[in-house]
C-alpha cells in the first residue's frame, strides 16, 4: 500500500510540474518574439536551458548519490517556483527585461540538472523490482499526457492573459510538485563521505563510467540510446519540420498535429504496458518495438519523397493522414522501446551510483541532440531533405539490426 501511495505521489508532482513546464516552454519563444523579435536570441534562451544543466550534470549525480534524493527533489521545486513566481511578479509590474530573464534561466537549468538526477535515481526505491516495468509504463504515460496538454495550453494561456500568467503557473506547478513529494514515505541510508572536492568529483564519476564499461549489457543500451538520441531526436526536430512545411506545403499547425499522434501513440503505448503487454516481458517488448518502430519510420521517410506527395496530389488531408498515422504507429512503439530501456538501466544499475549513471546517460545523450541538430541543420542546405532523411533512417535502421543481432541478454533483461 505504502509502495503504491508513493508512486502516485512521485507520478502526479510530476505530472503537475510538466504541465507547467509544457505551457512556458510553449511561451517562452513567442514572448522573446515579441520582446525583442530576434530569432537569435530565441536560440540562446534555447541553449541557456539545456547547457548548463550539461555541465553540471556530473556534479547533480553526485549530489543525488550523497544526499536524500526526495529531499533534494523538494529544495530544487521550491527553489525553481520561487524563481519563476518572482518572474511573474517582475513581468507584472513591468520590471522583465532579457536579461533578467536569461540570468534566472540559467539557475532554473542548474537545479533542473540536480532535480532530474534525483528524480530518476528515486522511482526504483519507490517501488518493487517486479513492478518496475508498470511503474515506467504510468511514468511514461502520464509524461506523454503533459506532453500534450501543457503545450496545447501554453498558446491560449499566454494569447489570453499574457507571459506573467504563464510565470505563475509554472511557478505555481513546481511548489504544488514539492507538495506532493513531502508526502513520499522515504528514508535513504545517507553514508559520511568526505567532502566534495576535485579528487573527489573525478574519483566518483569515474567509479560510474567504469561500470558502464564493465557491464556489457549496460555499456550496449548506454551506447545505443545515445546514437538513437543523435540521430532521431534531430530527425523530429529539425528535418521533418523543414520536409512537412517546406519540401510538401503543409502548414506549421498541420506538423504539430502531426507530433500530437506522435505523442498520443507514446501514451496508448505505455497505457498498452500497463495492461496487457507487460507480461509479454522486456525482450519481447524491446524487440517489436525497435522492429515496428523502425518500419514505421521507414514509410515516413518514403511518404515524404517528391514522388510519392505526387502520386498524393501535394499537401493532401489524405497524406497528412498517412503521415500522421505512421506518427501514431512510432509512438506507440516508441514506448515498446524506451519503457523497457528505462526498466532495464534501473535494475542493471546499483541504489548507490543511480544519480551519477543517469546524469552521465543524460549529459552524453541530451548533448548529442544539439550536436545533431547543428549537423542536420548544415546539411540540410547542401543536400535534399528527403536524401538527408533516407540517410538518417539507413543509419538509425543500421543500428537497429546491430542491436538487434549483437545485444547480450543483460541488455533485454537485467539478471538477479
């Protein structure tokens, strides 16, 4: 009983945080718009939110390897709301200036750094070994469905009432997040260490690095999701937006639909988990997925070549259709894919060293996504978008089969 009160206290902070986070992260781009109307400074606010939560990111797992993880949790929500409220207040009596708001998003991407670490170390404690695959699969669920409500709200929240609005909110979801977390039953053995220093930042870190290397089954899914990540993430990001309202002629609302199926599959993928496909086991889940997952991006990558949006009669609803049916068909199992990796890391990786391994995984596999990005973006002016496209999916298919073929046990199922 304890177990399952604490897993939807963990779920719904998270749940209400995200929503809040999907409703700014939806405004932000459009108040620096009209702020400034620079789309360079839109970049910028853009790269403060993630890199320096990159570079912190070794010393976040090492906090969240020392401390208690709930605790930690607590003061990052607290302390993220109480920045954001104050923009609301600065935004509300006409005091919000740039640069005001880049210096306070840097110390927001600092604690999102030390709160995810945390975050993602915690659900395992939470919870049995035996019910991790249903954890991940709500976990996974209810993130999709922030996905799809927080920014179908950002527009008509800050349309309406404006950025001070959308500040309060946010601010407003990170305190009632920390509310929920006060309620989780959680006692973690926190051991004397020394103090943390240079040698001591190297010395941890490195203790994780080498047993990712020292376990194959880890080393093969730690390496695969980091290639996926700079090779999809962008794909999604930066190349099909270009293909949808450039190459074909459809408008920008139209590849938002379409990433809503996207993300509407991840939901009824990981609902399909939580109900059913769970005792299908994680090999099983693994490997349809990635097979599925990868045809359907196959016959995106086909839908989109000038030939067949001919044969389609042009930006067509009827095309659209197929290409946001293909959408649904990878989300859904998307989920196959990524709630059994998820599974898999926790059990493969001991309580002890959770927070350093998956701020390591995050900092390599998020800073690859900018690195694509930038690298589709270059290539996407000296080549077809839809050669591009194929290249990406021969690649991202490539890897696919090598897993596939050369995946150890460990790397579908954790042993013990």
């Amino acid at each position: 009983m304890r177990g399952r009160r604490n897993l939807w206290m963990y779920m719904g902070g998270r749940f209400v945080s995200l929503i809040g986070s999907g409703i700014q992260m939806i405004a932000m781009p459009l108040y620096i718009l009209d702020l400034t109307g620079s789309g360079t400074l839109m970049g910028v606010f853009s790269m403060l939110s993630l890199v320096p939560a990159l570079l912190t990111a070794p010393f976040s797992g090492i906090i969240g390897d020392r401390r208690n993880r709930r605790n930690v949790m607590i003061a990052m929500d607290c302390g993220r709301g109480a920045l954001i409220c104050l923009l609301g207040i600065l935004a509300m009596m006409g005091n919000l200036n740039i640069y005001i708001l880049f210096g306070v998003q840097v110390f927001v991407s600092i604690m999102d750094s030390i709160f995810n670490s945390s975050s993602s170390a915690l659900l395992p404690d939470l919870i049995s070994r035996e019910k991790l695959i249903e954890a991940n699969s709500v976990k996974g669920g209810f993130d999709a469905a922030s996905m799809i409500l927080g920014p179908a709200l950002g527009g008509v929240v800050y349309g309406i009432w404006g950025i001070k609005m959308v500040f309060y909110i946010n601010g407003v979801s990170f305190i009632a997040s920390a509310l929920f977390s006060i309620f989780i039953v959680y006692e973690m053995k926190v051991k004397e260490k020394e103090r943390i220093n240079t040698k001591v930042f190297l010395s941890e870190n490195s203790e994780a690095v080498r047993f990712i290397i020292s376990k194959k089954g880890l080393l093969q899914l730690f390496s695969f999701a980091m290639l996926t990540n700079l090779l999809l993430a962008p794909t999604f990001d930066i190349i099909m937006p270009y293909a949808m309202k450039k190459g074909i002629g459809f408008q920008a609302e139209q590849y938002g639909y379409a990433m809503c199926f996207f993300t509407m599959g991840i939901l009824f993928g990981n609902i399909g988990i939580s109900s059913y496909f769970k005792r299908k086991g994680l090999k099983w889940l693994m490997r349809t997925g990635l097979i599925i997952e990868t045809i359907a991006i196959a016959a995106v990558c086909i839908l989109v070549f000038p030939q067949i949006v001919a044969h389609y009669g042009g930006a067509t609803w009827l095309l659209f259709a197929s290409i946001s049916a293909c959408c649904l068909i990878i989300g859904f199992f998307n989920a196959f894919v990524n709630t059994p990796i998820s599974t898999n890391l926790q059990k493969l990786v001991p309580a002890d060293m959770r927070s350093r391994f998956f701020s390591i995984l995050g900092m390599f596999s998020q800073g690859a996504v900018p690195l694509g990005a930038l690298l589709f973006g270059v290539l996407l002016d000296v080549m077809k978008y839809y050669y591009l496209l194929a290249a990406v999916n021969i690649l991202s298919a490539a890897a696919a089969v090598i897993f596939l073929v050369y995946a150890c046990d460990e790397a579908y199922e954790a042993k013990g």
